[in-house]
C-alpha cells in the first residue's frame, strides 16, 4: 500500500464535485433564508450537513450535544426546503410528549412560515391535522396507535427527535417509524449511544437502511 496522499486528476468541475464529496459540503450552497431566524456559525455547518445528506438521497443522525440547537438546525432546514426546492410535502416531527409544546412554540418563534400543527388528544384526525399544515408535529404513542393513517401520507422529512427512545428494533414504536413514508429520515439526539454500539446501528437502520448491512455482518465488523 502506497503512502501517497491521494491524487485526483480530473477536469476542475469534477474535482470540485469530488472534494465536496469527500468533505460532505453539498454542491449547491444552502441558501440564504428568508423565513428563519439566524443561526450560529456551528448551526449553519449542521443545516448545511443535512443539506449534503439531501442533495445525496440519504438520511442520518444529527447528535449535536444537548443545548446546542438542534432543533433551529432542523426548522432550518425544512426552511430551506419550502424556499429553494419548493417542497409541498409536509413534514412529520416525533418526538416525547413532554416536548410537543417546545416543537410548536420554536417552530412559531423562530420559523414563522412554517404552519405547524400538534397531532395529539382524544380528538385527534390525521386529515384535519394535515389540513394547511407544513409541520405535523405528533407523540411517539400517538405514532404507535395511528400508524396506519400516518402511513398513508407522504412526507417530505420525518424527524424523531429524542430517537434514542426507539433504539430497541423490537418495539412498536420503532415498527412503526420504519413504516413512515419520507423521502428523508432524520434521528435527531444528543446521546445515540447510551449502552452498545447495537444501539447506533439499529438508529442508522431506521434513518438510513441498509446503511451498516446486515446485524450479524455488523458484529463481525465492528464488535467482535
């Protein structure tokens, strides 16, 4: 094996699309946003992340720890995907009762174009919910018991926020996740590894399929 650095020799265009690649920058620049408040300069490098993983077809994991924005991050970038790629697919958030209320007021105080709705009570449609909202921000139990309805929509991004809570694959609400339709999947969590590495692997299952293979191809690898 040599240790030369390694060289690329294509036309200039190429080799500006292949460092991008290497450096995970998206091609296109995220772009300016109109409807969001502003960002700090490590938020803008998450939204451009999510960017790159957009303009790539994948999901992933935005682990940023615990107070540093990660929820500006995500409203951002469902910003930018109203602003730029005029997406009219709705987005689904999922995330712990406790922070329904948190979703719905950042969402009002910092990314006022986007039209949320809370999708929880004993009340509760899913098609009077979808009617004029951009965000459907709903409960992880509520996912579990509406699944079915839920499954028949298409979204544009489904974020779990907190998705350390469905790490175990053999939960409903895990089952569930997986049957959402999104173009994008995004866990979004300041602690994706709690206890195993299983743990990692069975949110990267989730956010991006088939991403670490096989569970027992992933034990070969990477833990024994």
């Amino acid at each position: 094996m040599s240790d030369e650095p390694f060289a690329w020799s294509g036309a200039p265009a190429q080799t500006e699309t292949f460092r991008n690649l290497l450096d995970l920058k998206p091609l296109t620049p995220l772009p300016t946003l109109q409807g969001m408040t502003s960002l700090r300069d490590y938020q803008q490098r998450g939204v451009q992340w999510l960017w790159f993983l957009h303009e790539n077809y994948f999901g992933g994991l935005l682990c940023d720890d615990m107070g540093l924005g990660k929820t500006h991050q995500i409203m951002a970038f469902m910003v930018a995907l109203r602003e730029t790629k005029k997406t009219a697919k709705p987005f689904l958030v999922v995330c712990p009762t406790s922070v329904l209320s948190h979703w719905e007021r950042k969402i009002a105080q910092h990314a006022a174009t986007l039209r949320a709705a809370v999708h929880y009570g004993g009340q509760r449609d899913v098609d009077r919910t979808l009617d004029g909202a951009d965000v459907v921000i709903t409960s992880y139990g509520i996912l579990r018991r509406d699944i079915d309805a839920l499954a028949d929509v298409a979204f544009a991004v489904a974020v779990f926020d907190e998705v350390q809570h469905i790490k175990n694959a053999d939960t409903q609400a895990y089952q569930a996740a997986g049957r959402i339709d999104a173009e994008m999947k995004i866990g979004v969590s300041g602690t994706p590894l709690e206890n195993r590495l299983d743990d990692l692997k069975s949110l990267l299952d989730l956010s991006v399929p088939g991403y670490l293979g096989s569970d027992e191809a992933f034990k070969l690898i990477y833990q024994i």
